[in-house]
C-alpha cells in the first residue's frame, strides 16, 4: 500500500471540496472517500486503488434510517448493512432487501460495511484485481483477458468487448425492485439519481462505473413505500452457502388482484450483469396473467434475450430462468 494522507471531513461540504481535487470519481482517483472500508481499503493494499489522499466521511451523520413523510425509506449513505438487514422497517416491508444483505458477506464485514460503499463496491474479478494481469478497467486499453480466459463467473448482460466483469453488489440488486433513488451531494449541488440510471454499462471505458463525479459525496439512498399486499423475496444461487458471490441471484415483487391475477411485479438480477439487471418490459409481460412457470419462464426469456454468454459461463441462462421462476413462485402461492 502506498503512502497516503488521510482527512477526516467534519461536515459535508468539507468532504466534497476534499474531494474535488481529484480530477477523476473513477478508478485511479486522488482522493477517495472512507466509511466502513471493507473493499477500498483491501484495493489499496492490492495495489488496485492508489488515492493520494483518503476522506473520512463517518463523523457526519449520514447513518440514520426513517420513513419519510411522503412514506418512503430514507437509508443514510453510512448506515452499516447490519443495521438495515436488521431494522424492523426494513424486516417488515422491504424483506427483498434484509435477506439479500444477509445473504452477502460475513457478519464481521456487514458490521462495518456501508450503504454506499456496497453500491459502489467493485467487481471480484480475478484480471482487475490482479496488477500482473491486463485489465481494461483497472488500465483502460490494455485488454480484457477474461474473455479467453476465467470467466466463469462473470457477466453475460451489458458486456462489451472491452470488459465483462460482473457487478458484485447483493443490496444493489434488491433495492432495484424497490425503485431506488440515490441522493448526492457535490460541488455544483444536491441531485437525485435513480438507481436504473447510476451505472453505466463498460462499453469502451470500462473504468467508468457510475454517473459520479469528482467531489460527489452520496448522502443517502431512498426506497418507494411498498403496494398494500405485495410480497417481495431475494434468491441467491452460488457455490456455497455462506460468504459467496452469486452465480446468480434474483429480488423480486408481485402483488396479486383479489381473483389472484398479476397487478403488479418486479424483479432484478445480480451475478449475471455488469450492472444489476432490470428490464421493465419483462415486467410488463406479467401483469394481470396468472401465477405460473409459464408466465414467469416468459418473463425471464425477455429479460435474458441480450445475453451473451463467453466460454464457461453459458449455464447462466437457464440458471437465471430457473432462479427467476423459483422466486417469483415463493411468494405468489
């Protein structure tokens, strides 16, 4: 790990002035901002992230979770995942995303773990996190030697022929369904960025991972308040039990008429994306058919029509089919 200065901001607009030295949000970055630092501070001792300068951003309030009066979910940038997998709004409305929380990591690191360092953690792929290896997204043109490599675990949605790492965030996943919005403050003002909109697929600049600028400072998240009556439920495939990336992994939300037809439904992917994977139109699909494997098969085919499966990860098609259907079926009997 090279040396670096670190800065603990005592307000918020301290820690985005600190910030806005960097010339760049993306990898490579100047300043970086510290929470929890269970992937930044990891990086760093890789080699992967190199900041000049550190910002603590943990003495400024940004750890409370409330319902709004508008009946939305307010989650501060710093709330650790214990504490929101465990909070009893949470628990009692949004269980999609309690049980993906729990299903990610080890107790110890969800201790310390926080709400936008999980969104904004990056991947595991084994190139990127490796400096003997070439890799687009830690040195843009270098290569993607995942593509004729290991990829087993890695993306078929989003990728390009720059990059085809897969998004590693559980949480992520979950709160798509919820409709998230992510709240940022930065040096030309506070902005809200809906959560379908805050990654941005490789393309040709892999490095660029979300709509972030330098100096941007994530203060909170917020979730839309549940329909009356709908249930939602978080499936994670992967190779074992505990502290495991997916393979595939599925939220999903439906909410039944009284004569038990579809009114509504949602759903996401993690383990299979560069990005958490939503697609509206397989949604729409849904509404007002029956419950059935039928009806939700269909769905996931429009969802996975773009697919593009490298050279040992194609079993992720009909695995994601199945783990959709599985899902929605857990909770619409």
């Amino acid at each position: 790990m090279q040396p670096f200065d670190l800065v603990r901001a005592p307000d918020r607009r301290t820690a985005v002035a600190e910030g806005a030295t960097s010339h760049t949000a993306q990898q490579g970055a100047s300043v970086r901002f510290l929470a929890g630092g269970t992937t930044l501070v990891d990086l760093m001792k890789l080699g992967v992230e190199r900041p000049g300068r550190v910002v603590d951003i943990n003495r400024l309030g940004l750890d409370d979770i409330h319902k709004q009066a508008n009946g939305d979910l307010f989650i501060g940038a710093t709330a650790r995942n214990s504490d929101l997998a465990h909070h009893p709004l949470v628990r009692g409305s949004y269980s999609a995303l309690s049980q993906a929380i729990l299903a990610g990591a080890s107790t110890q690191l969800r201790n310390a773990a926080t709400t936008a360092g999980n969104l904004l953690q990056r991947t595991r792929c084994m190139y990127f996190r490796d400096l003997a290896s070439a890799c687009n997204k830690r040195a843009p043109g270098s290569g993607c030697p995942a593509i004729a490599g290991t990829n087993r675990m890695l993306a078929i949605l989003g990728t390009s022929e720059a990059c085809i790492a897969t998004n590693p965030s559980d949480m992520a996943v979950a709160m798509m369904v919820y409709d998230a919005v992510v709240h940022v403050q930065g040096v030309a003002g506070d902005r809200q960025v809906p959560l379908v909109d805050f990654y941005v697929l490789p393309g040709e600049r892999p490095d660029i991972e979300n709509v972030l600028e330098a100096g941007d400072l994530v203060t909170h998240v917020t979730l839309s308040s549940p329909s009356t009556g709908e249930r939602s439920t978080y499936l994670k495939l992967r190779d074992r039990a505990s502290y495991e990336f997916a393979l595939i992994s599925a939220a999903v939300a439906i909410r039944l008429t009284n004569d038990g037809a579809i009114a509504s439904a949602r759903f996401a992917l993690g383990g299979i994306g560069t990005r958490p994977w939503r697609v509206t139109e397989a949604e729409r699909e849904l509404v007002g058919q029956a419950p059935s494997d039928k009806a939700f098969r269909d769905a996931a085919e429009i969802c996975l029509e773009e697919a593009r499966p490298q050279s040992q990860n194609g079993f992720k098609i009909e695995l994601a089919r199945r783990c959709i259907v599985h899902a929605f079926k857990q909770i619409s009997q």
